[in-house]
C-alpha cells in the first residue's frame, strides 16, 4: 500500500486504510469502444455489444471477412453514436475486451484476481471425462463431454437451452458447406445436431434473441473464451437485465478459428479436397481431414496459418478462464476430452454428473502431454496480447526462452574434407498449436497437485491442438 492509498491516523503514527472512494461513473460508450477494441485490432467479434445495445444500433456481419460489430446510425457517422452522447453505455459494459477486462472478470467470478503463475485462469478441479452414453460420445468430438452436460443441465431443470453452434444443413445429395452458425438447442436432438467440431467462427450470443423470443429465461452459452468472458463482464459493470438470461456458461479451449476461405483456396486448391465431401474433422497436430469416400487426410498446420481469423491474433485467452467450465480435446486420448472446472456452480454440477454416472472422470495429471499443453497454450495465447492494451492478461507470462547458439565446430584436420555448412535454421519460423474452436462435447478431469512444468520450446510444432468435446 502507498502514501497514496493510506491516511494517517489522528493522534497515531500507524498508517490507516483510507475510506474506499466512490467508483467512477461509467461514461465510456460507442465512441471509446470504436476507437479502443474495434479500431486496435482487440475485437473478436464474440457480439456482446451487439445483443446488449438496447437501441438496436450495432449491426453484425456474420461472414467471410466480417465477424466484427459496426454502427447502423447515420447521424454521427461509424465512429460516434447519438445514444451514448446521451449517456448510454451498455456496448462498453458488455465487451470482454475493454479496458481491464480481465481483473474485472475475475473478482466477479472468483473474487480476486488470477495468480500469476496461474496461466490457464483460477480454476478448482481438473478432468479427463468422457459421456457415459455411447450416442453422446459417438456424436460429439473427443469425450463427448459438452452434449452430456448440456442434455444433463437441460434434464435436472437447470437451463430452458443453449445458445450453441450449428452447421448449415446439407444439401440434396448430402454435401456440407461446414459454415458455422449460432442456433438454439432445446432438447437431445437439437444438442446432438450441435455437436461435433466446427474450425470456422460462430458468435453464439447472436442467437440470444432467438431464445427470448421463445420464451427461453434460463441459457447455457457455449462459446470460446472470447464469448464466455462476455456475461462475467457484463456483470461486474452492471450491463443490465440483458445478462440476466445466461445461467451457465461453457467454455472451449481455443486458439484459433480460420476463415472460411481456407476451404476453397486451400484444402481444395492444393489437395483436391472439397468441403461438400468431408464429413468430419479435428486437430491434433496436424489438420485432419474425413471424406465421404473414406479416405482421410492430414495437412500441416503451418500451412493453414495464413488463414487465421482476423480476430483470433490478438486474443489471450486459449483456456476460457471466465466460463463455469472449460473443455477441449487436448492430449494424448481422442476419447477424453480436458475439463477445468472453475466456478462453484461449475463444480457442483460436474460433481453431481460424475456421481450419477452420466460421465466418466479421471484425474488429468494422468495425461501429461494434456497438462503441459494446456499450460503452454494459455501461454503462447497471452503472449499475443498487444504491449499497448491493459497489462492483467500479460501478467506472469515468461519469457520466450532463446535457443542455445550451437557449439562452434572443431576445425578439421589438414587431410581431412571439411564437412559441409548445415543449413540455416530461421528461428521465426516455429509452428503454432492450433485449436478447435466449436466443439460442443467433450471435457477432461484432474485436479493437479504440481504444476507442471513448462517445457523447453516455447511452441511444440507437433504436438494436439486443443479443442473438442
């Protein structure tokens, strides 16, 4: 505590707390949000500003190219708004990427603020589950975890739906075009036509108006961490009775999503691999790829990078720190699928799942790859957060560790043929993990006693990408 922060108490020399002040009043609306998130290339598109403003004048392009808010109003142009020139904030309260996002965030939910050798976020138990139900499992990516606590939230009367991901529907002779959109899940059929793993973007709290207009009070969000920080948020800045609806909020492990571009001028292109004929696919180390015909495939990573989603570069946050529970499909099983369960309500109900049978639980540390992973993701993530935005999620992030230069060679002998030079190795070149974005089943459990340790390269180029259900 500094000078600053303590008065002197009368008659005494013990400095004592000074009287809490009076919060600031919240006066930051479309013009600061535009020019700060939009405008810096912090924006992820997660729409939490578009289903809040109470004015309807946020609009949204879900598409190739858009996943980014923009302002309908003519009157004051792009940049400003004539409603919150006249007070209102809501847009600002609702980002989860606003000024100090992440302390807010956190002291709502967990109150404090996440440690900082805590990378992945507080959490208080850590999984590797699977569905109990074989459909469950079969249907949904990896451990079939999200579908099983969706159907279980819905069946013990603790949500009305979920507001989740789907894919288009097929066409006449059964292609797909594997565009992700937001959609409402009310019962078993619906949850299992949501599962599965999507690698393009869906901002789910689009379907938000959906649900209310249904009649639909009590929602689960699944999304990434860049939606599922948005309703913490929104509570901590007291947004309003638009947060009201979300009652559980299920995160997925994300690194990044690709444009949908990637399809055609890549997949296509180069392989001859046409989406309409894929049936399934998943990331673990490499990119891969299910046909109708039943071959399958695998791509490199490094060659899918060039299309990652705009708003996917500068996001901190791979492991969902602000959702109820966390999942992804990370390590060395396909069949399991990584949980970190966060919150109070969070753990109570994956207790409750657990004790009823409805999914199967191992501890996580038993999947070493799946913990140091986890870890060295939440790093590299954090580590993308620009030097100019608030310093909480940078907080704690190691050093990238240099490469040992190699050990000078020793000169050859005068009879001996000089060997030839090994070839430059370009250390800007290193492969990112990347992970599935919308996979809406799977989860893992464990609770570690250490954590562990961070690994010597600072990214493992052939390592599972995260992601699943």
């Amino acid at each position: 505590m500094t000078l600053t922060d303590t008065v002197i108490a009368a008659g005494t020399d013990t400095p004592a707390a000074a009287p809490p002040s009076k919060p600031e009043r919240w006066t930051a609306q479309w013009k600061e949000l535009k020019a700060e998130v939009i405008d810096a290339s912090l924006c992820t598109g997660c729409a939490g500003c578009v289903i809040t403003c109470p004015h309807e004048v946020i609009g949204y392009n879900h598409g190739e190219g858009g996943y980014k808010p923009f302002h309908l109003e003519e009157e004051l142009g792009a940049d400003n708004c004539i409603h919150g020139e006249k007070g209102c904030t809501t847009c600002t309260r609702a980002c989860p990427r606003f000024r100090i996002w992440e302390p807010e965030a956190d002291e709502h939910l967990f109150g404090r603020v996440r440690k900082p050798e805590e990378m992945y976020g507080v959490y208080q138990d850590l999984w590797l589950t699977r569905a109990s139900d074989e459909t469950v499992h079969k249907m949904g990516q990896d451990g079939g975890f999200v579908g099983a606590m969706l159907l279980w939230l819905l069946d013990h009367d603790y949500i009305d739906a979920a507001l989740t991901s789907f894919m288009e529907p097929p066409d006449a002779d059964g292609g797909l075009s594997w565009k992700a959109k937001p959609g409402v899940a009310r019962n078993r059929e619906e949850v299992l036509a949501s599962a599965g793993s999507r690698y393009t973007y869906s901002a789910n709290t689009l379907a938000l108006p959906e649900a209310l207009e249904a009649g639909l009070k009590r929602l689960a969000l699944v999304g990434m961490g860049c939606q599922t920080s948005s309703p913490p948020v929104m509570w901590a800045r007291k947004a309003g009775k638009v947060s009201k609806p979300f009652q559980f909020n299920i995160g997925l492990l994300c690194s990044k999503t690709f444009d949908e571009a990637i399809f055609e001028e890549l997949f296509e292109a180069k392989y001859g691999l046409h989406k309409r004929d894929m049936v399934k696919m998943n990331i673990k180390g490499v990119f891969q790829i299910w046909m109708r015909d039943g071959s399958y495939h695998e791509i490199d990573l490094k060659e899918c990078h060039q299309w990652t989603r705009e708003g996917c570069k500068s996001c901190p946050d791979f492991a969902a720190e602000h959702a109820d529970v966390s999942t992804g499909g990370i390590g060395e099983d396909n069949d399991w699928t990584l949980t970190v369960v966060r919150t109070d309500l969070g753990k109570e109900v994956v207790d409750r799942m657990i004790a009823d049978g409805t999914i199967i639980a191992r501890p996580a540390m038993e999947d070493e790859k799946a913990m140091k992973l986890l870890r060295l993701l939440s790093i590299v993530s954090r580590r993308r957060w620009p030097l100019a935005a608030d310093r909480a999620p940078s907080i704690g992030v190691p050093e990238p560790k240099k490469k040992a230069a190699p050990a000078a060679a020793k000169p050859p002998a005068t009879d001996a043929v000089a060997p030839a030079p090994a070839p430059a190795v370009d250390a800007a070149v290193v492969a990112e993990v990347v992970i599935p974005q919308f996979e809406v089943v799977g989860v893992s459990e464990g609770t570690p006693a250490v954590v562990p340790p961070e690994p010597e390269p600072a990214v493992i180029a052939d390592d599972p990408t995260p992601g699943g259900d």
